[in-house]
C-alpha cells in the first residue's frame, strides 16, 4: 500500500502549513506549474516525487521533468500532465493518450479548481487537486492525501488551507 500526496500549481512557493503531510507520504505528485527548482528540491527531501512541468514552467525545470508521464503504481496505471481537461472536456491532444493507454488515473492541474469525478467512457478516475501556491483564483489552498492498495484507490481526503500570503517558505 503506498500513501500518495498530489499537489498541483505552485507557482514558485510551498506552504509549510502542508510539511506534516508531506512526511506521512510515500510518494507526492506534483501536476504541473512548479515554479521553480527549489520546490521539487525541497519536496524531494520528504519523500520520492514523481512530477510533470507546466506552461508556467522555465525551460531549466523541462529539462528535469516530462510534458506528461505514465506509470504503474501497485496495479494502478496512471497518467499526469499539467492541461489535460476532465471527463468529457478532455484536451485534444490528451483523449487519443487517454485512449491508447488507458490510464486507471488521469491526473492534470492547471485550473486551480479541485475535481475528482469518474470518467464512465474511458473507466478511469480522473484528479485534479486544485492549487498550492500564492498565485491564482483559488481561494483555498488544497492538496489531495489517497492510498493505493494493489488496484484500489482509497481513503481520499482533501487538504485545505486558506490563501495565506504571509507564511510561504519558497
């Protein structure tokens, strides 16, 4: 059983109000706009970190990470990338992915709106944690906490904090 944290769009500042939870991970995901090298650097030092780059993201931090991934966690398939829509407003460029892989995770950013929803057509669950950082129309801070035991994804919770500018660590 592997207990994941997915976070997406930080735009360059991590919150230390979300540090505990990091350290309970045994993997965190980050879906795309990081900002800045110092905020893979400093999750890295909680836990193994699988990560996606997004349109905000310089070309140091592509270097380092993919446009999009897919892997296997326990018998979970799962594909993240930063602008991928959701059930029935899918990217163009993500449902060929979608269907050629046939994630049982789809996993994007970019709105800084939370949605988890289950995708009938393609049966697969798709996330989105909503936002992070500082930057945004977000009003709350928030973070998705799930577990994934052998093909099962379970124990969701949502992680929300108000939009705190006073205490960002990055």
């Amino acid at each position: 059983m592997k207990h994941i944290i997915l976070l997406s769009d930080s735009h360059g500042s991590l919150d230390e109000r979300f540090f505990p939870y990091f350290e309970k991970a045994d993997e965190i995901w980050h879906a795309g706009d990081i900002g800045d090298l110092t905020i893979t650097d400093k999750l890295k030092e909680f836990s193994k970190l699988r990560a996606v780059w997004g349109n905000i993201d310089n070309q140091k931090i592509r270097s380092e990470f993919k446009k999009e991934i897919y892997f296997k966690c326990e018998d979970v398939k799962v594909m993240m990338t930063h602008i991928g829509g959701y059930p029935d407003r899918y990217n163009k460029r993500i449902l060929p992915m979608i269907k050629k892989n046939k994630p049982n995770l789809f996993i994007s950013g970019h709105s800084h709106i939370l949605k988890v929803m289950y995708d009938k057509k393609n049966k697969l669950l798709h996330m989105n944690p909503g936002a992070i950082g500082n930057f945004g129309i977000h009003r709350v801070k928030t973070l998705l906490s799930f577990k994934i035991n052998n093909d099962e994804i379970k124990d969701l919770n949502v992680i929300e904090f108000t939009k705190n500018l006073t205490n960002p660590i990055c």
